[in-house]
C-alpha cells in the first residue's frame, strides 16, 4: 500500500426540514469551519469541481458546501431513498480519489461589509452588530445542523433582512423557523428588531 493513499472516506445521510433537500456528512474536512457556499445553478459552480459533477445529476438542482458537508437540492419526483445510496457512493469514491472540492487558489469571499440602510447612524451600526453576532453564535450553528446557512444582510427601520443558503433556500418550513425561532430570538435580545425578513423569500 502506498503510504500517500487517502483515508477512507465515510459519508453518511441525514434529512433536514426541507424535504427537497439532503445533508451529506463527511469525515472530511471541505472548507474551514464557519465557511461555506452555495451554488444554485451549475452556472455559478464554475469554481468547484466537485459541484460540477454533482450538477451532471440530472435530478440535483442546488449544492451548498460547507465544513465537513454537502447539501444536495432535487428537482425531480424521484424519491430520497433512490437517490441517497448513488450520491453517496460518488460523493466517498470522488474525495477518497482526491478529486478536487475548488479550484486552485480558491478561497471563500468574505461577505461584502453589512449595510444598514440609508444613512447609517452610529445606533443602526450598534444594532447591526449585536444582530451579527446573534446570528453567528445561535443561530447559523443550528442552520448548519440542518444544512443551510443564514447570513445576515441589512438592517433598517427596525427590519433585519437575512440571506437563506442551502438546504434552508426554498425550505417550506424556512419561513416558520424565520418567524417563530430566529424573529423571537432576536426581538427579545434586540429590542430595536422589529421583524426578520429572508432577501428572496416570500411568507
């Protein structure tokens, strides 16, 4: 045995609320913690090798990567567990072969600073912050669980508008877990907040 031979790479499946959508865990590590992207289309994969073969599915319609998973959209009436064993079995031979996750020198893009509307006073900058950093030590680590990703985007008036990624990007129960957990959250440690918004989505 070569002494270079990668490690066995071990995939297993795991549901999340949107049923169109499927997290794939790995043993491996994808991307730093607390990174990830999203590629609704094989148009803005053209980055990530690896996404691209996906796409080649006919039935895969988003990939979303993250630490140490992916998150795989259908678009077909075919049923998970049809699917599941052949995503499996690709996603474990392509990164046991080494296949490559990105291109050379590819590195995430940090998030275009946040915006707060308007003209921004010192107060909005203040609110924006306390929410950013909500968002990033309760909720974006349960967002992950299930698959997804939540940035956040703005702030104005009182309205905090979000960025749904992954898994959580057309998810049926998204626009509950907007409202009922993140909203609450929010309003009850930023009194300012007045109602959470996802850029895109319609309650």
């Amino acid at each position: 045995m070569s002494e270079n031979k990668e490690k066995m790479v071990s995939v297993y499946a795991e549901a999340n609320p949107n049923p169109e959508s499927m997290k794939f865990v790995m043993n491996q590590q994808l991307l730093p913690e607390g990174q990830s992207v999203d590629y609704p289309n094989v148009e803005s994969a053209m980055e990530s090798p690896l996404a691209q073969e996906l796409f080649n599915f006919d039935y895969v319609s988003r990939v979303f990567i993250a630490s140490n998973f992916v998150t795989i959209t259908k678009n077909s009436e075919l049923e998970w567990v049809k699917l599941i064993p052949e995503l499996r079995t690709f996603l474990k031979s392509y990164v046991e072969a080494g296949g490559p996750i990105f291109n050379e020198g590819f590195s995430v893009k940090k998030a275009a600073p946040a915006e707060v509307g308007g003209e921004t006073s010192a107060e909005d900058a203040e609110i924006s912050k306390k929410v950013i950093d909500l968002l990033d030590n309760y909720v974006r680590p349960a967002v992950e669980q299930d698959g997804g990703n939540i940035t956040f985007k703005s702030y104005n008036d009182g309205v905090v508008t979000v960025h749904l990624q992954g898994s959580c990007s057309g998810c049926p129960s998204a626009t509950v877990t907007l409202k009922a957990g993140i909203e609450n959250l929010l309003k009850r440690m930023v009194p300012e907040v007045k109602e959470v918004v996802a850029d895109g989505v319609t309650i």
